[in-house]
C-alpha cells in the first residue's frame, strides 16, 4: 500500500497538505523556525524531504536503516528550545512531536491519494496507517505507540487538539512558504509562482474542518467538495506528464530490484 500510495501523482498536493497541517502544534513549529533554514534553502530542503520519503519508501533495507540512522543523529544533536508564545519547551526528537509529524504525514498522504480519486478497496487506508509504522521507528519512534489504523489516527488527533493552535511564527512562514524565493527568469517567463501558491492553497483547502478553523479560514457551503474536485483535476493533469517528470524515480528502481528478485 505504501509504495502505491507513494507512487501516486497526488503526493504531489499531499505535501503541501501535511506541511499545513503540522504547522498548527506550536512546539512543532517553533522546532522548524528555529533549527532550519528553509527559506533560505527551501529547493534543496525539499529535495532531501523527497529523498527521505522515497529512501524508507523504495530504497532497500540497508539504505533506509541508514536513513533513519543520519536522521535520528540530526534531530539529537539540535538544541533543546522554548515556544514563545506558550513558553513551553521542546526537544527536536521529543517522541510526542515527532509522532504528530508521523501522523499528520501519514494521514495527508492517504486522505489526498482518496480524495484525488485514488483507488481503495476496504481495509486498505488501515493496512497503510500500518505499514508506515515502520516509517516512525525509523525517525526513532516506538511504531506500538503510534496509530496502526485509520481509527487509531482520528482517536489521536482528537486526543492532540487541545494543544494545537496557529502561532504567528507559523502564519508568518505559511506566507513565506505561498511566495518562496525565485529566480527572476522564473517568475517572469514562467507561471511557478502562481502555480506554486495554487497547490499550497489547495493543500490547505483540503485540511480536516477542525484544521482549517484553526487558520481563521470560514467553514463555506462546499468547500469540501470543490477542494476535492480540484485535487482530482489536479491527478488527473499530472497523469497525463511523462514519467521522467511526474514519476519518482526510486519507485522504479524499487521495481526493477524486486522483479529480479522474482526472476531469480
């Protein structure tokens, strides 16, 4: 399940979404607004975003437990540091931050894989939420401790929202990341930075209701359904792109590995 969901064209909107979504835990975002440099290298932390999901996705075991393995030495080595607004304090590779990341992560992928017309037969949303638990031990998560179903992952989220709300470091960086830096020739012969705003506006149109109020955003007659459309008419759109640019590339060499596996 996690290689055919990984694989959709509609990740391309559910990262934006999952973004949007771990942006409203303060301590979460006041761990990324201290300990990164994202606007300043947004492409290149997008890439290695990329690189990770595809390495514990496709990559073979080797190259996933030493994925994890860099990752997991990063996260202990960032200081510890305090929210402002709350005043609380918070570690990088705290457990309970961490599994928000998971989860919201997780649940974004497998909401826009359904809600751009992925298809699912019954049982599958839990066996994904399931497998990707091996996904949270390799961030250094204990996988008993987090959602291993579709139901787990609502029971969490309603354990979890008291302590969420949108700080104004994570509006501030919500707009910063709507208008990244370009280059000039960019912007001017080519329509990335309408596009670009397109799908994180999209992504956070279809974040859960409880989500979107806690953005401000108003609760619109249809909104629902016409965030759903156009994340179908999105899919649909990327379908249609060579693989050399909507595929990813791992997906295939995972593929090629796996059916000389078979073979032999």
């Amino acid at each position: 399940m996690t290689w055919r969901i990984h694989g959709d064209q509609s990740m391309a909107l559910a990262g934006f979404r999952a973004l949007s979504l771990q942006a409203v835990h303060p301590l979460v975002m006041a761990g990324f607004d201290d300990n990164t440099v994202w606007f300043e290298d947004m492409w290149g932390r997008l890439q290695r975003t990329g690189e990770w999901v595809g390495t514990v996705t496709y990559g073979t075991t080797r190259e996933a437990e030493r994925a994890g393995k860099i990752l997991r030495s990063v996260h202990a080595a960032l200081p510890p540091g305090v929210e402002p607004e709350t005043g609380l304090a918070y570690k990088v590779d705290d457990p309970a931050l961490l599994t928000w990341v998971h989860v919201t992560e997780t649940e974004s992928f497998l909401s826009t894989y359904r809600r751009c017309g992925g298809v699912l037969r019954p049982g599958d949303g839990d066996r994904y939420v399931d497998e990707m638990r091996e996904s949270a031990r390799l961030v250094g998560i204990d996988p008993s401790t987090v959602p291993a179903s579709e139901a787990d992952v609502e029971d969490y989220y309603a354990d979890v929202r008291p302590q969420l709300h949108v700080t104004e470091v994570a509006r501030r960086n919500t707009l910063k990341f709507m208008r990244p830096q370009m280059p000039r020739w960019v912007r001017v012969t080519t329509p990335a930075r309408p596009a670009w705003a397109g799908l994180v506006t999209l992504g956070i149109a279809m974040l859960p209701p409880w989500a979107r109020r806690l953005y401000g955003l108003p609760a619109l007659p249809g909104s629902d359904a016409l965030a759903t459309l156009n994340g179908f008419a999105l899919r649909r759109v990327l379908g249609t792109l060579p693989l050399v640019v909507s595929g990813n590339p791992m997906y295939g060499a995972a593929l090629r590995r796996t059916r000389g596996l078979r073979a032999a």
